[in-house]
C-alpha cells in the first residue's frame, strides 16, 4: 500500500492522461475504440476496429481490463505559523479510489461506497446488444475517472425531409464517486455534425435534470435484460418525441421579432459597464448559421425554427470559444467542445435552447403527447408505449 501512497502524492503529467478528445491515454496507448467509422466524438478518427464486439471484446478494444481499488486517504497538515514540518494526517470516513495498474488517483469516496468493476456496463451493453442496438464505441475519460460505451439504435434514426438524424445510446459511468451509472441518449444530425441530448425519461419517473436516467447496478440477469429492453425502446420513443419536435419547427417560418427574443433569453445582453463586443460576435455568428442555412443544404428549413435550433447548435458544436484550463493541459479546443458537447454543460444548455424554440416558435406548445410521439416511429417493432413508461 505504500507504493500507492506515494503516488497518490506525487504529480501526474496531464497531457500524458488526456488524450485529443479526452480520452485516457497510458503509455501511449488510447483507451478507446470505434466500430467501422469514426465515431462523432473522434474527430482524428484514429481508434477505429472492424466489425461489432461482444461486450468482452470491447473491453479488450478499449484497454480497459483493468480494476480500481479503494486506498486510504491523507492530507499533509501542519500549523499556520509552525516551523514544524507539515505531518501526514489520516482522512477518517474516505477513502481514495486508485488505478490499480497506474496507480492514479481517480476521487475521493466514503469508505462505504461501492466499486463498480469496468465490466459490469459492458457487460449491460452487450445485453443491448441483445435487443437491436450495435456497438458504435467505448473509452475511457479523465485518465479512467469515467467509463463510456455508446451503442447506435437503428430502430431510433430518423429524417427531417431529406436530413439525416441518427441516434446512439449511451453508458456513462464515474470510479471518481461523481455519481450513479447513467444512461442518455443523443440525436446526431449528420449534415453538420450537430449533437443534441434528448431525456430518456422525466423526473417522476427515474429521469435527471439534464436527460439522464440512473441504472441499477444488478447481478441479476433478467433484471438487467428488462432495464436494457426498457432503455431501447424508451429510446425509440423518445427520438420520436424529439421528431415530432423537429417536425413542428421545420413548419413554422421564425419572425424577426420571435428571432430577437430566443437569441435574448439564451444569450442575455451584458451587464452595464462590461464591453458588448464578445456578446455582439456570438449573436453575429448565429445569425450568420441561420442565414447559411449549413450552405442552403436542405433550403426548405431555411428561415425556419428547425433552422434557428440548428444554428444555435452549430455554434454551441463547433465555435464557441472554449479555455485550456491547467486540467485540460494537452486537449485541443476542438477535444474540449467535444467533451462538452456530450457530458457537459453544452448538453444541458442545448436541451434548454429547444425548449425556449418550442415556447416561442409554437407559441407555448411545448409537450408533446404520447400519440404524436408514438405516431413518428408506429412501424418500429421493438417500440411500445409500454417502454416510455419505464420500470
């Protein structure tokens, strides 16, 4: 356990743990994989592996067989003012949790928490597998901090008239004690590589705040096929719900007036005395997507509320600025938009832009009932209104 010790106390090289998108990197090697293509997270396409793989196999193609393990925890105090070397003082009640192959600090836990493996959500994955989703990749984040397997959901793609949405189910979970295992789906739209997280669910039954729903951690065989059959057709739906949004909006051409208030209410004018011109580019910049129109490339969204979400998007995905801080050392901004994109603040912001859209854009109709929804993917065998509804 020293050795353990003494590495939880030394310094890590950052750029030597992150990776181009985030991903962990040990000894030069990419703790992750892609099936066939590139996966929308891989911008340099460099992880890719041929055909689908069980769940086994796409541990193995992640490299990430490794475990963690919970070690004790110390803090180096001494007294303010003392001349005294500081001294190593027992943590009481936490423990870290390690790397056992690396040894690296991955967070600090309650010494009652319980480890979960880096099997046990390819192991839930390969039950998708099971019902129609395919392995589309797997890594891990943050020096192995978090473990992420994305699956595709053929039976949730879907077209705005000729524009093409694909959806992907995701597994995220967290050996830094951030939280549950969790799973959110996301809507790619492949003209522009536009990324929007949709909710699996609501509140009051199981969702979180920003689309997520927790999944129990199970040995139970037949309790983990009924959760992966329920989050693949409540996928389905849920994309359904998301088309009959998109749908709505690619109908209803956006005034100039509707256009001022969206971008008002998501991107607020600066308080008095803070210079406007940073706030004044990103306006000129949306507007400049909404006018393009992603080169005119499907001119019947043009001046469309489908067209102001896709603008909005765009700019969130591929322009905002973003800031190398000293824990994303060695990340480009294009790594760190991409991070945030799926796990972060972007996901959330985006998730809140539509319903500002849906408010102004269709004057207040902002729920959609359950029979539009299902209506958007009625010829899908594996969707049921039963699904939507959960455990």
């Amino acid at each position: 356990m020293g050795d353990i010790k003494e590495r939880l106390l030394g310094s890590y090289d950052a750029a030597e743990m992150m990776g181009r998108q985030g991903i962990s990197i040990v000894n030069g090697v990419a703790e992750a994989f892609t099936t066939d293509r590139p996966a929308w997270w891989d911008l340099a396409g460099a992880y890719v592996v041929q055909g689908a793989p069980s769940g086994v196999e796409a541990q193995a193609a992640a490299h990430l067989d490794w475990k963690v393990a919970k070690a004790p925890l110390y803090t180096r105090w001494g007294v303010p003012g003392s001349t005294n070397e500081p001294k190593l003082v027992a943590v009481p009640g936490y423990s870290a949790v390690v790397r056992l192959d690396t040894k690296r600090h991955l967070g600090v836990v309650r010494n009652s928490y319980e480890l979960i493996q880096n099997n046990v959500p390819f192991e839930f994955s390969d039950v998708l597998l099971e019902q129609g989703a395919k392995f589309e990749s797997a890594g891990a984040l943050d020096g192995g901090a978090r473990i992420f397997t994305l699956a595709r959901i053929p039976g949730a793609d879907f077209n705005i008239g000729n524009d093409e949405h694909r959806n992907f189910l995701a597994v995220l979970m967290a050996h830094d004690g951030s939280g549950a295992m969790l799973a959110f789906a996301t809507d790619w739209r492949i003209v522009c590589q536009n990324t929007t997280r949709f909710a699996l669910a609501d509140l009051a039954k199981g969702g979180t705040g920003d689309g997520s729903i927790k999944i129990r951690h199970t040995k139970n065989a037949a309790a983990r096929i009924a959760a992966a059959k329920t989050l693949v057709q409540n996928t389905i739906i849920h994309s359904g719900h998301l088309q009959a949004k998109f749908r709505a909006l690619a109908g209803k051409q956006v005034s100039r007036e509707n256009v001022l208030t969206i971008l008002d209410r998501l991107f607020p004018k600066p308080e008095a005395g803070v210079s406007p011109k940073r706030h004044e580019k990103v306006l000129e910049q949306i507007l400049a997507n909404f006018e393009s129109n992603d080169g005119n490339a499907y001119p019947e969204q043009r001046g469309t509320g489908y067209a102001m979400f896709n603008a909005i998007t765009n700019y969130i995905d591929h322009t905002a600025p973003v800031r190398v801080t000293e824990k994303r050392a060695g990340q480009t901004p294009d790594s760190i938009r991409a991070e945030r994109t799926l796990f972060g603040s972007d996901a959330t912001f985006k998730m809140g832009a539509l319903a500002v859209l849906e408010e102004v854009v269709l004057a207040g109709k902002r729920e959609f009932t359950l029979d539009e929804a299902f209506e958007a993917v009625k010829d899908n065998p594996l969707a049921s209104l039963d699904g939507l509804l959960g455990d």
